[in-house]
C-alpha cells in the first residue's frame, strides 16, 4: 500500500465578515495551506497528491481548476505525483483535445509524474454544464479515448456521435509515453466492473460505506481487471480510496483540533448534498442502501465517533491509525487517499498529520512489506 494526499480545497462557513472579501480571504488561505502541506508531503515520501475537479461546490470544495494547481506543484515539488482526480469527461465540462493539452502539459512540467484520473460529475455539475446524464458515460468513455489518440498521433482526428474534431497537431504530448496512467472514479458496483474490464484504475471511497461493501467493489473490480478489454494502451489494475484522516500525539487533542466537529460538518454536507442533487437519480438498490444513513446524516442526528469505529473514516494516534490502514490493506487497497484538509482543522494540526504519516505510517508500512515510495515513471 502507498500512502497518498487527497484535497477538496475546503473552504467552510462561516466565513467571517461581509461578502465578498473574506470568502476571498477564506480561499486564499485554504490554497496557500493546501501547498505548504503538500511540500511537506513530497519531502516525507508520500505517493501522490490529488486534487479534485468540482464546480460550484459551496464550501465543501474550491478547487474547480486543479491544472493550474498541479502546474504549480509541479515546480515546488519533486518526487510526489499528481493526480487528477478528476477530469471532468464528458463533452460539455471541457472539450477532449482540452484535457488533452491541460493533461500533458502537467506531466511535461513534472517530468513524467501524472496520474489521471477521469469521471462524470453529478446531477448538480452536469445540469450547469448542460451535459445529458443519461449519455454522460458514453460521452465519457468517448472523450477518454479521443484524449489518448490526441496523445498517441503526431496529427489527430476525432470524429464521433458526440465530438467532432478537424485534423490537427495536439501538443504538447505527455512526458510518460505513451501516456499517463488512466483511473475511473467509480461509486457504485457496476462502474466498478466497468472501470477493470476497460483496464482503468478504480478510484473510490469509504466516506459512505463501510469496509465489507467497498471489499465487495474491490472483488468486481479485480475479477473483470483479471481479463480486460483496455480502452488505452496502458492497462492499470489499482485500488485507489479516499477516507478523512487525521492523527494526533494524543487523543485527548481532538477537542482542541476541533476534528469531530469539523467530521459531523462533512458528513452532513454532503449528505445534505447528496439527498438533494445525486439521490433523485440513483438506482433502486443504491436508495435503499443508503437513504437511511443519508436522512439521518442530514438531519444531524448522528454521532462522528461512530464511523471513526467502523473505520469509514481514520482519526487517532499513530497506533491506533495504522491498525485502520491495515484493514485497507487487508481488502485490496494498494492506494490510500487520506484526505487532511477538511472542515476546521487548524493548518498546525493538519501539518502535524502529515508529519506523523510520514515519520510514523510509512515506516511502519515498510517494514510490514509494503513499497511506499514514489515512482517516476517517464520516458
């Protein structure tokens, strides 16, 4: 397993004063400690950084332009990766031969050190967008192999019922050849199985479940990885998954880094979130599975603790967190997102999160047999 950073860019209210100038002050200061941590990170040994793709986000997440990010990481730092996670694919978020250029353009900067990460957004995103949700996938898998082919062809074309593309010279190309490493953000069993059957690594989380129903994802993704039909030339069979993390010296800090406060505002946005824009839209199973959890998380009638026991999120000392870690590792997680910069955790406390992932966790992974580091692979 390698330990990797997972960032939203939250930027929560109350913001204090008046709009519009300290929502400005409040975003300026999350980004410039989003890189601070990331610097730190790059220099413990983490894997990769990701950084997210999302529009209109309120508070939950800022981070509508993660290339611009990634191309400033890409110079103040030098061995972690960066990860899209994601790109926006189908037509009306950005057109193909965008991401194409956006895409290579990081990894040529970073020599070589991009993951991408591809997805279809939400209701809320898509309807702004005006892309159709019932052909999103479509239109996605679409714009993933014309990305590749703008990729792979000195001169390319595209011609397709949903994109339509004149000959031209694309560049710049990437840096890794023939391409980076492509992944599928997948939250339900079926895009799951799809993302290994076309050989694309799985990005999922365990925000919203516990670990027996992702193991159960995890088993569908490796059994349709074992005999793939790749979309891309580059065949990826990983496990990538998100939880909020946070360690401390001492459990008794909690209350001074104010983390089950800022967890019981995460869950509640976004369940707030997922009630109003993403339910209305799921599959019989997936309302049954979790309307229960969602109303009740909505209606802030929930305690944080409780998923912290069911290791749907990680939050304690070093001991105690690595045991967490494990049962990732135990299910098949070769990646882990450990989102550290949410809700109100003062920048000091996430900082010392990091620190103790890198000195502590890594470590510990190492001698348990795990390779943590980060690899470059380019030309």
């Amino acid at each position: 397993m390698k330990l990797d950073l997972f960032y939203e860019i939250d930027v929560p209210r109350p913001w204090p004063g008046e709009f519009p100038e300290n929502e400005r002050r409040a975003e300026q200061e999350s980004y410039a400690e989003a890189l601070e941590q990331i610097q730190l990170a790059d220099k413990l040994g983490f894997n990769t950084i990701w950084l997210v793709e999302h529009h209109f986000r309120e508070g939950r997440s800022h981070c509508s332009a993660p290339e611009v990010v990634h191309g400033a990481l890409s110079q103040i730092t030098e061995n972690i990766r960066l990860g899209f996670g994601v790109c926006l694919m189908p037509h009306g978020f950005t057109p193909p031969v965008r991401v194409a250029e956006k895409v290579a353009t990081v990894d040529v900067l970073s020599k070589g050190r991009v993951e991408w990460g591809t997805g279809r957004s939400t209701p809320m995103e898509q309807t702004a967008f005006g892309v159709d949700r019932e052909q999103s996938r479509a239109m996605a898998e679409d714009a993933i192999k014309s990305v590749v082919n703008f990729w792979e062809n000195e001169y390319a074309e595209w011609h397709s019922e949903y994109y339509d593309f004149p000959k031209r010279l694309v560049c710049p190309k990437p840096y890794q050849d023939p391409h980076p490493a492509p992944w599928m953000a997948a939250t339900s069993d079926g895009s799951a199985e799809i993302a290994g059957r076309q050989g694309m690594g799985l990005l999922s989380f365990a925000i919203m479940q516990p670990l027996s129903r992702m193991q159960k994802q995890i088993n569908q993704y490796r059994a349709a990885a074992a005999n793939p039909e790749p979309i891309t030339r580059v065949a990826n069979n990983r496990v990538a998954a998100y939880t909020l993390v946070h360690l401390m010296d001492d459990e008794n800090q909690a209350d001074e880094h104010r983390v089950w406060e800022s967890v019981w505002w995460w869950y509640q946005n976004l369940a707030e979130f997922t009630l109003e824009w993403e339910f209305p839209h799921f599959g019989q199973e997936q309302k049954d599975a979790y309307f229960p959890f969602l109303k009740k998380n909505a209606e802030g009638d929930f305690d944080p603790r409780d998923f912290n026991k069911q290791d749907m999120i990680i939050v304690g000392t070093p001991d105690q967190c690595m045991e967490k870690i494990q049962h990732y590792a135990d299910i098949g997680v070769d990646q882990l997102l450990c989102y550290v910069q949410f809700g109100f955790l003062p920048h000091k406390s996430v900082m010392r999160t990091i620190e103790l992932l890198g000195k502590e966790i890594i470590p510990e992974l190492e001698k348990r047999g795990h390779q943590v580091n980060a690899t470059v692979t380019g030309k």
